[in-house]
C-alpha cells in the first residue's frame, strides 16, 4: 500500500505562485509513475501532469506547459508541482497519484482574479 498527503494548497492572486507538494508513504517510492491531477466544482477529474519514476520523462496536459512543473525526490519520497502565472480557472482540489491506483486526498488551490 502506498499513502499520499498533498500539501501546499491556498488563496492566491492571479499571476501568483504556489508549489504543491505530494508525500509519500509506504512501498518503494520510485517504482511508481506519479501524477497529479485536479478536479474543479462541477466538473470531472482532469489530468494534469505526470512524472516517471527517474524523473526523466514527464507529461503535461497543453494549457499548462509553461506554467508548471513537475519533479520528484525518490529519496524524499516527494513529489511536487510547482505552479506559476496562476489564473482564476486553476481553481480546483489538486491530487496526486501514484499509477492512478493510489489517491491522496486533495489540497485546495484558489486562484482569484
């Protein structure tokens, strides 16, 4: 089993910064693909970025290239996104994953305009 706590959530000005962090509990850290994905009210889950265990290949869904960032310390069994140039529809609860099998429970980003 694998636990996940996100952090780093918060109220934010548009055009801010914040960088959320996803901790890691469990079985072996680095053998899993990690991601983060969020999910704004009333809407349906949506992928955000993904990262490979080596941290050498990473993924972002297009409207987000740019701005964020993805990265990962296997040694801190941490992963994290850091997110720039913030917009008001970035508002949403922001999980992470690990192979899209184990959740965290959320942290909730607000962007206001």
């Amino acid at each position: 089993q694998v636990q996940l706590v996100e952090s780093g959530g918060g109220l934010v000005q548009a055009g801010g910064s914040l960088r959320l962090s996803c901790a890691a509990s469990g079985r072996t850290f680095s053998a899993f693909r990690l991601g983060w994905f969020r999910q704004a009210p009333g809407k349906e889950r949506e992928f955000v970025a993904a990262i490979a265990w080596s941290g050498g290949w990473t993924s972002y869904v297009d409207s987000m290239k740019g701005r964020f960032t993805i990265s990962r310390d296997n040694a801190k069994n941490t992963m994290y996104l850091q997110m720039n140039s913030l917009k008001p529809e970035d508002t949403a609860v922001y999980f992470c994953t690990a192979d899209s099998v184990h959740w965290g429970q959320g942290t909730q980003v607000t962007v206001s305009s």
